[in-house]
C-alpha cells in the first residue's frame, strides 16, 4: 500500500471534483426537477467534474511517481 501526501489545495480540489461528479449523476437519476432542466445541470455538472479531475490526477501521479525517482538521487 502507498502512502500519498496531498496539500490542502489538491485535496479541496479533489474533493469538490468527486462531489461535482456525484451531485451530477445524482441529478440525472433523480426525479425531482423537469427532464430537460435536470439532464442539462446533471449532465453540466457532470462534464465538468470530470474535465476537472483529469488535469488534477495528472499532477497527483506524477507527484507520485517522481518522488521514489528523488528519493534514490539522494542515495
């Protein structure tokens, strides 16, 4: 198992992605709003979530995978 460390920007910004996601499809599934009005904002939202995230992994796991790289330069 490894350990990720994760500075307070990344982390709100993960977390607001994942629930951007989760309210989206959350939107699409439910009932309570019209149709049409629902499928744009879930499917917005949604969208948006995911556009977000890939930027957002991309630096975490090069974050990652750079750090055993340093950690044997020191070495």
């Amino acid at each position: 198992m490894r350990n990720m460390q994760f500075n307070m920007p990344q982390l709100v910004l993960l977390g607001a992605t994942r629930g951007m996601i989760g309210f989206g499809v959350g939107l699409l599934i439910a009932e309570r709003l019209k149709r049409s009005r629902r499928k744009s904002i879930g499917w917005t939202l949604l969208g948006i979530g995911a556009a977000s995230t890939i930027p957002l992994a991309i630096t975490i796991f090069r974050k990652r995978d750079a750090e055993p790289r340093r950690a044997a330069m020191m070495d």
